[in-house]
C-alpha cells in the first residue's frame, strides 16, 4: 500500500512540472540578467553558481530562485512565471556539463610543465 502511495505521489510531482520551452528559457535567462552572474553559458562565476547542466531537481531550483539565500535577488511570480521558470530550466538542463580540468588546454598545459 505504502509503495502505491509513494508512487502517485511521485507521479504527480512529474506531472506539477510543466515542460520547458528551452529556447524561450534562453532568452528569459538573457532577458532577466540570470547570464549576469551565471555566464551566458551557465558556466558559473564570481556571482554566480554553475547551471549548466543543473543536477538540482526543478522544483528544488524553483524554490531557491523564489527564495534564494546570499546575495541572488528573489524572483518572485510577478517576474517570473512558474512556466517560465520552467522554460530557464529546460534551458539550463540543454546546456553541455564543464569540461574536467585536464581537458581544458590551458590547465593542461600549465600541469605538464
């Protein structure tokens, strides 16, 4: 009974989270200044955490963005949508995971000599 019950729950988190569109999440994600932190990349930065490729469950992302802790400014409904949310998701989830250091040339390099 416990196992049924777990999986309807399951069953309608996945279904609570509409789809993305991710090239109108790339374009909030510009439009919104998320890249200003982030990169345009989702690389991460100063400011910012490293998105791209997000391991971070989307209604877990959902809850930070609307009540993030540091420095991030709240993005509340009235800024952005719950679908529009999901749509920067979708974004941030298409975007190539960092490459490890030793496949980037310059780390690379700096490690042989």
């Amino acid at each position: 009974m416990f196992k049924i019950v777990l999986a309807i729950g399951v069953l309608a988190l996945a279904q609570a989270a509409p789809p993305g569109d991710l090239e109108n999440g790339r374009r909030l994600f510009v439009k919104d200044g998320c890249y200003e932190c982030h990169g345009y990349a989702g690389q991460g930065g100063r400011d910012g955490a490293r998105l791209a490729k997000t391991t971070m469950p989307q209604a877990s992302f959902v809850r930070y963005v609307r009540r993030p802790s540091g420095a991030m400014p709240a993005f509340t409904q009235k800024v952005l949508s719950d679908q529009e949310l999901s749509d920067v998701y979708a974004f941030l989830k298409s975007l190539p995971a960092a490459k490890p250091a030793a496949e980037i040339p310059l780390l690379k390099n700096s490690r042989q000599r």
